[in-house]
C-alpha cells in the first residue's frame, strides 16, 4: 500500500509539505483535481488532530499515512497514521548558546588558522559551483585545498579537500542554502569548513585519496 510521508517539520508547515509531496508522487496517475481534494480532506482532519492533541504550530512532527487509489479515487487509510511529535526544550536552547563556544575551544586542533574562500566558477552545467580554499601559513597566504557545491532544490550539498600543516589531510561534508551570488555562497562554505576544522568534523585521508579528490573536485 502506498504512502505519503511529511519527513519531520514543523507542524505550521505540515499541510504544504504533504500536498507537494502527495502531488509530486502521483502526478500523471490521478486527477491533479482528485490530488488536490484528498490532500484537503488529510490536511483538515490532521488540524483538528493537531489541535486536540495541543501541538504547537513551532513543535516538530513527521505524519505518515497509508492510502489506496480506486477507480482514481484516493481513500486515506485513518487507522495506518504515524504521528511523531518532537517539542522544543528553550532551557536546552539557552545552554546550548553559553557552552558551545567553551566545547569548540577544547575541540580547536592545533595548526587549524583561519581561511578564506575563492569562488572559481561553475561546473556540470551550471548546477555545482567550485572554489579554491586558501589560508595565512607562515605569513603568506597559500592555497589549502578546494570545495565543491552540487546544488538540489534550495539546498546545496558540498565537499571539500583540506591539507594543512600539522593536520593530516581532511574531506569535510557540509550543506548551505542556495543563493544567486556567488560571494555569499563563498561564505557559507567558508564559514562550515572553518567549523569543521575548529570541532574535528572531519574525515582524515591519505595523500594519495586527498590528491585524487582535490583533481575531482577542480575539473571544471
């Protein structure tokens, strides 16, 4: 039996999330009509769930439901709903924000200086950007390694190679949002691998596998 999945969200913006999904999913094999009036019939039986049940419109939650398609008819399958409800802890939030710059601290590698990030041009027909990663060593800047962003949606996936003195060589997995100029694309890459030097979020490599995946990730 099929299924429609809102992925975890927040519950303001669980209605829209499921009528995408619901629509992208059988597009071409119902009535765009039909689509429109099932996702209606799920959406305003889960508000007055919601509401019953006293979920905040900023609390997180993920809703799954089974459904079936007769005579292009789609018919919701109540009994199969999974409603998982996460809330926000603002005593967490708050200590959160006084200790992460003590525990990024401790985590900070020695030899890990400041870089700067240089936007050197798209690739794969315009859907990934490439930018060169240089940092202060010695007193003279050098370049350190490279990223690259492949862009999904409004999100944009990214990788990166990083060779710096007293490290051995790192790839660093990030994500940062989409953005038509490329200089503030620039910054957000610089700002998450900056991160991950500072807290270890990284994975060491070989010089062979580094070198490898620095050429990968420059070809233009």
């Amino acid at each position: 039996m099929p299924r429609v999945s809102s992925g975890f969200i927040i519950a303001g913006a669980y209605a829209n999330k499921l009528r995408r999904v619901l629509f992208a999913s059988l597009k071409g094999k119902v009535d765009p009509k039909e689509i429109a009036r099932a996702a209606g019939e799920l959406n305003a039986t889960l508000f007055d769930l919601l509401r019953t049940l006293n979920v905040d419109k900023g609390d997180v939650v993920r809703i799954i439901i089974d459904y079936e398609i007769e005579d292009g008819t789609i018919k919701w399958n109540w009994q199969s709903l999974e409603l998982q409800h996460y809330k926000a802890i603002p005593e967490t939030t708050e200590k959160a924000k006084q200790l992460i710059l003590e525990i990024v601290e401790k985590r900070r590698p020695i030899g890990a200086p400041e870089i700067a990030v240089e936007y050197l041009g798209p690739a794969a027909e315009g859907l990934e950007d490439v930018f060169k990663v240089k940092a202060v060593i010695k007193g003279r800047e050098e370049v350190v390694g490279a990223a690259r962003i492949t862009y999904a949606d409004e999100e944009g996936k990214g990788i990166a190679v990083i060779r710096m003195p007293n490290m051995n060589p790192c790839k660093v997995t990030f994500t940062v949002p989409y953005s038509q100029d490329p200089s503030q694309v620039a910054e957000n890459v610089r700002s998450r691998i900056q991160q991950a030097l500072v807290s270890g979020e990284y994975e060491e490599l070989s010089g062979e596998e580094a070198k490898k995946l620095l050429e990968e990730i420059l070809a233009l």
